[in-house]
C-alpha cells in the first residue's frame, strides 16, 4: 500500500513547483497532485520539435521524468529530497500534436527508493490523447543524514 509521510505534500510540492526555473522554462505545468501520483501538460510549441514537427524525444524523457519523480515527492518526509537514479525511456509513436501529457506513478515504495513509471501522451485538436512513450524509473531519497554526510566529505 503507498501512503505518503508527509501530509502537507500537495503544498509542498506546489512550493517546490515555484521553484522549477527549467519547468517554466519549458511551459510545463503540473495539472494534478494525488498521493504518488503527479500529472501534467506542455502547450507543444516549436521549440520543442524536432523535425517532422516531432515533440523532440529529450523533451518526453524530461516530462516523464519530472511527473514520476514529483510522484515519489509526494511519499516521502518533508525534510527529504528525491533524485532520479535510473530512468529507461520506450517511444512508442512519434508525438504530433498540440500538447503533451504526462502522468506519473509511484508503483512501488520502498525507504530509499520508490520505483516509478510514466506515460506521455500527445493531443492533437479534439482527438483521444495518444500513448507516445512510457518510462520507468527508480527515484532514490536523500535524507537530511545523507546531505550532511556528504558535506563533511567535501
């Protein structure tokens, strides 16, 4: 069963959100907080294509990873950090459309890690939203005992 440690995730993470430089950067904004679960939507504009007017792939990867570790945020102590350990990427249609969606969840939760998987889809007009990547990731927590171990080793 996932259960969060934190019961003032969703502010926290929105605190954290406003944080985000590079999300805003992107236009990526986060539409849906639950416990281990996050989802989101990028407005696609051309500085996310590639040719063909492709949704360039680093921009998948990077809203896959955002939406999945932003899910393992919301389980974990407030005074603890999530950073991605692994990520694996699998496309699956090239994404043309208007926007992108990106929903991320935990699937299983561990002390210091909690395994996670994402799915991207596109939206072009009105048309049913399209699975164009799925990743799976590890998201390992960083405890205020880990950061201070790593200071003094500096």
């Amino acid at each position: 069963m996932i259960q969060t440690f934190n019961p003032d995730f969703k502010q926290d993470i929105r605190e954290k959100l406003g944080r985000q430089e590079f999300m805003e950067l992107i236009g990526f904004n986060v539409t849906k907080v639950e416990v281990g679960r996050v989802e989101g939507e990028l407005i696609l504009e051309q500085k996310h294509k590639q040719h063909k007017g492709f949704a360039h792939g680093g921009v998948i990867a990077t809203l896959a990873d955002i939406v999945a570790g932003f899910a393992a945020v919301s389980l974990v102590p407030k005074d603890h950090h999530v950073v991605t350990a692994e990520i694996k990427v699998s496309y699956f249609h090239p994404g043309v459309g208007d926007r992108l969606i990106a929903k991320g969840y935990v699937i299983k939760q561990g002390r210091k890690l909690n395994f996670c998987e994402a799915e991207v889809f596109v939206v072009k007009g009105d048309a049913e939203p399209l699975l164009i990547a799925k990743a799976s990731t590890s998201m390992a927590t960083i405890t205020p005992e880990d950061i201070a171990r790593r200071m003094q080793e500096r």
